[in-house]
C-alpha cells in the first residue's frame, strides 16, 4: 500500500513515518515535507514549498497512494492567524487535491486534538479561537467525506505521552492521554484497513490498540 504522510518531521509524525518504514503491508511512501528526511527505499520525500498548491510533479507521485496521515502543525501556534492558515487552510486545499487525484477510495486521517470545538457558536473559557478553528477543519472534512470515494476519520487525542515519559509528563498523564506509539498505530491500522467511526476520541483510541 502506498501512503501519504504530512508533518513526518513533527513529534507525532516522526512516530508515524517510523512505523510506516516499518510494516511490511506499507510498501511505498511519500512524504510532503518542506526539508529533505533520512533517505530509506520506501520513501520518497516530495519537497514542498507551499502546502496550498499541488504542482504537477507532486500529483504524479501521489496519484497510486490510497491514504493519508495528516499530522502537520502543533499543539500551540504563535497566533490564530497562523492556526488557520495551518490546520484550516493547508489541510483542506490537500484534501480536495487527494479527493481528485487519487485511487478511490481514499483515507484521510487526520490528527486533531481533544479540545477541539465542532460547534462553532459555543463559548469556550480558554483557547476559543483555536479550537473553534480545529473544530471548523473537523466540519469541512467531513463535509469533503460525502463523496463516498474519499472517507475522513479524524483523531482526538487529549495528551500525548512519549515513550520516555519525564516526571512532568507522568502527571500530566494523570488525566485523559495516550502514548505516542498508541496514536501513530491507530493511525496507521485505519489508513490500511480503515473503519466504522468517523470521530475517534481519546478512548476510541486507546481501545483500539487492545484490539489490533
């Protein structure tokens, strides 16, 4: 299977390239990246300068793949106008060029986050624009998933623990979290085998790693 991955150089995109390099059912891979990665004989880097716009060269090489995991951005960015140019606009202009360009169907993972706000009248009591924002790019993916070539299963992880948990991070873990190679293998089960949920929180997560 060849799959798409977006943000391979961030903390939870570099778990997710790493298990991709390594299951034997991801053949090919290609990742949109603004810098060159390690080279390995799976993966092909498609350097890219602007996340908006999809040369010809880079609809080429992902015409064949059948998924993609999307973990460009972070968990806090340095202003809302930034944020939505980020997770809003990068993610949906790649999304219609993979609903158009490539095999059907399509998986589209994305990775959101916990705080995430679909409703976007609610007043919130800390990071209103954010997560209105985050809440907005899960409502026009699934707006896109209405083709039924192209399917959306977006992930709500709440904190996301790396293997080598710190003192600081174990208390954080204390409330909602899941370990980092959790997140990247649900991910990666969906993008091969997909899925009923649409929405997958915390819990669904966790869940599923008892069952793959």
């Amino acid at each position: 299977m060849k799959v798409i991955l977006a943000g391979s150089t961030g903390f939870i995109g570099r778990e997710v390239l790493s298990q991709c390099l390594a299951h034997p059912a991801i053949t090919s891979i290609v990742a949109l990246s603004r810098r060159d990665l390690p080279a390995h004989e799976k993966l092909k880097v498609a350097l890219i300068e602007d996340f908006m716009t999809y040369p010809d060269s880079i609809q080429d090489e992902i015409r064949d793949a059948e998924a993609c995991i999307w973990t460009l951005g972070k968990a806090h960015m340095p202003n809302n106008d930034t944020a939505r140019r980020v997770c809003l606009d990068y993610t949906l202009a790649a999304a219609q060029v993979f609903r158009e360009t490539c095999q059907k169907p399509f998986r589209f993972i994305y990775c959101s986050g916990g705080a995430a706000e679909r409703d976007q009248t609610k007043s919130l009591w800390f990071m209103q624009k954010y997560r209105h924002i985050r809440g907005q790019v899960e409502n026009e993916l699934l707006e896109i998933a209405n083709d039924p070539g192209f399917k959306a299963h977006i992930m709500r992880p709440a904190m996301v623990l790396a293997q080598d948990m710190s003192l600081r991070s174990l208390v954080f873990s204390l409330g909602p979290s899941v370990r980092l190679d959790n997140l990247a293998r649900a991910m990666l089960d969906l993008a091969l085998k997909g899925g009923k949920k649409t929405i997958w929180e915390n819990a669904d997560i966790n869940q599923s790693n008892r069952l793959i």
